[in-house]
C-alpha cells in the first residue's frame, strides 16, 4: 500500500464525506441501538465538510505546524463521524469541531508528557529530525513551563538538566550546599511534571523550532555568570 501525507489524508477524507455513501466500516462506529439518536446523516456530512476549512486553520495553528495540524484535522474528523450521535443538528458544529480538536491536541500531549523523561540535556542538543515537530513542541512546553519556577529552581533545572553539570558541581557554582541543589531540582520537577501533565502551560510568543536554541542560550548566560 503507498504511504500517503496527512494533506493527501485530509482530501480524501474531505471528497469522501462529499460523497453520497459512508463506507460501511465507518458506520461500525456507532452501535446499532443508537443508530435512532443519530442525527441526519446527509446534513450533518455537509455541514461538516463546509467546517474543513476551519478546522484545517485551527488546528495548523494549534500544533504550529501544517503537517501536524492536518493530522489533527484528520483525526478530528474521524471523531466527529464516531461521536455524531452527541451532536445536535441547528447547534454550532464548528465550536464542536474545534473542541474536539483541542481536546485531543492536548490529550495527545499530555501522553507525550507522561511518556517522556524530563531530561533537558538530551532534548535540547537533538538534532532536529524525524519527529521534529513533536520534540520542537514538547521542548517548548518545558522552556515555557520552566518560567513557571522560581529563579533557584529554574537555574538548578537549566544548570543540571540542560548543562549535564552534576548537583555538586551545581551546588559549589551557586555558593550552596549540594543538598540544597538536590531538593532545589527535586521540587523544580515535580512541578513541572505537574504542569505538563495537566497541560498547564502558557507558551509565549517565541515559535517551538527555537526551544532548544533559547535553553541553551539561557544556560551559557548562566554558566558564564556562575563562572565569573
């Protein structure tokens, strides 16, 4: 079978939900006792072919990348078809799209999160290749979060994490005791396992491809500062 992009995906998708027919594998999704709740199938089909769109921009703006963004599209709409027997017909179909959008984009990260180590040094000096775009996103959702701690913790986590120093060696740059450093870094990670996890994250203005680049840059600032 050939491999196929997410955008050729998203077309497909779309000129089948145009169509007359939904493939019978599709309508497997729903059991057959609800088939009664269900709502008209050839308006709610055009309705949401209509949101495509739409949903196609949030959801390219949501992940911050068109690859990504027409997958999340992708399985938005593949969920809209399963869970149709929850929507009303006349209510917003497009506020519903894109919350389902939303909701998936963050659960997916929120597995990411619990999955992944939270391991600076290795996250920031990967190359970007392959799964850029996941690691791009998810660095930067740590740079974020990481503004979330105080300056102690923030420093020991870009010092330790980032910089690959050991807690000692930490501890002596920052005139305190390596217990200190220990419990410092201790505290910095369960918040930021917290954070991350529950997807309570703000990210700023700065785009996801320069994560790394603005960790690194915060750590040399701190190590020369340290040194001196």
């Amino acid at each position: 079978m050939t491999d196929i992009g997410p955008n050729e995906k998203l077309l497909q998708t779309s000129a089948r939900w145009n169509g007359a027919k939904i493939p019978d594998e599709a309508r497997t999704f729903v059991a057959p006792s609800d088939r009664s709740a269900l709502p008209d199938e050839d308006e709610f089909r055009r309705q949401v072919v209509a949101s495509i769109p739409v949903l196609r921009s949030f959801a390219r703006g949501l992940c911050g990348d068109a690859t990504m963004g027409d997958d999340l599209a992708q399985d938005t709409l593949l969920k809209a078809w399963r869970y149709r027997a929850q929507f009303t017909l006349g209510t917003n179909l497009k506020g519903w799209l894109l919350k389902i959008a939303r909701n998936h984009f963050y659960s997916q990260r929120r597995r990411l999160w619990r999955e992944a180590p939270l391991d600076l040094a290795t996250d920031a000096q990967t190359p970007t290749v392959g799964g850029a775009q996941v690691q791009s996103l998810l660095l930067n959702d740590l740079r974020n979060a990481l503004n979330t701690l105080s300056d102690e913790q923030r420093e020991a986590m870009i010092l330790i994490g980032a910089g690959g120093f050991s807690h000692r060696e930490a501890a002596r740059m920052c005139d305190v005791p390596e217990g200190t450093m220990k419990s410092r870094v201790c505290r910095a990670r369960a918040k930021l396992t917290s954070l991350l996890e529950h997807g309570d994250v703000d990210n700023d203005a700065e785009p996801a491809s320069l994560a790394a680049h603005l960790i690194m840059t915060e750590l040399s600032t701190l190590a020369e500062a340290r040194a001196g």
